[in-house]
C-alpha cells in the first residue's frame, strides 16, 4: 500500500469510528489535544500524524489503536470467510475488518503448523 493510500484509509477509518460514536472532529480535537483542523486533516489523509497520536485517537475514539491501523495484507478467501457473530451491531465496513483480521490470525497459524 502506498503512503498516501495509507493515510486516506487511516483517516476514513477515524472518521467511521468517530461517527459511530456520534461525535463531532471539535470534541475528538479537544480530547486528543489537537486541532480540530488536524482531525479534519487526518480524516481526509493529508496529514501524517506521529505514533503517539495514533494511541491518543484511538482513546478519544474508544477503540484499540490496532482498530484505526489500515489491513496491509489481502483479504481472506471466500473459503476462509465465517459469518461473524457478535452482541454488538457492527457495520458492514467492521464486519470486513474483523473478517481480515480472522483471516490473518488463521494463515498465522497455519505457517506456525506448517513449521
């Protein structure tokens, strides 16, 4: 994935989460301590921001750091593929990242048996 790719899903990942929380960029602004213009700036993917932030939205967004962390890897096949079953509602979008994120964990495990 290029660099630019990269940021553009990062930020689109910031925003998703910060919708389904139902907040505005001023109110993650100010619990992150940035900008609100930089949180605009991040979720359009123009500005890079350092790791320490990245660990200050996902707080401010409630989500796991690894939550705003764009999958590198292909998606898993339509074998691999289980329907994903949770007590809370998920989007179709978070539906696809915890699927690629299961997809990962069982080729991990298949090299390790492998081995």
């Amino acid at each position: 994935m290029h660099e630019a790719a990269l940021y553009r899903k990062l930020g689109e990942l910031v925003r998703m989460h910060r919708e389904r929380l139902g907040i505005n960029q001023a109110h993650v602004a100010e619990q992150t301590g940035l900008s609100r213009a930089s949180i605009a700036n991040i979720e359009t993917g123009r500005q890079r921001i350092p790791l320490h932030h990245l660990y200050s939205l996902a707080r401010a967004l409630k989500v796991d750091a690894h939550a705003l962390l764009p999958v590198m890897e292909a998606a898993p096949s339509p074998a691999d593929s289980r329907e994903i079953r949770s007590s809370v509602t998920l989007s179709e979008l978070e539906q696809e990242q915890v699927a690629k994120v299961l997809g990962t964990i069982a080729q991990g495990a298949k090299r390790g048996a492998d081995r």
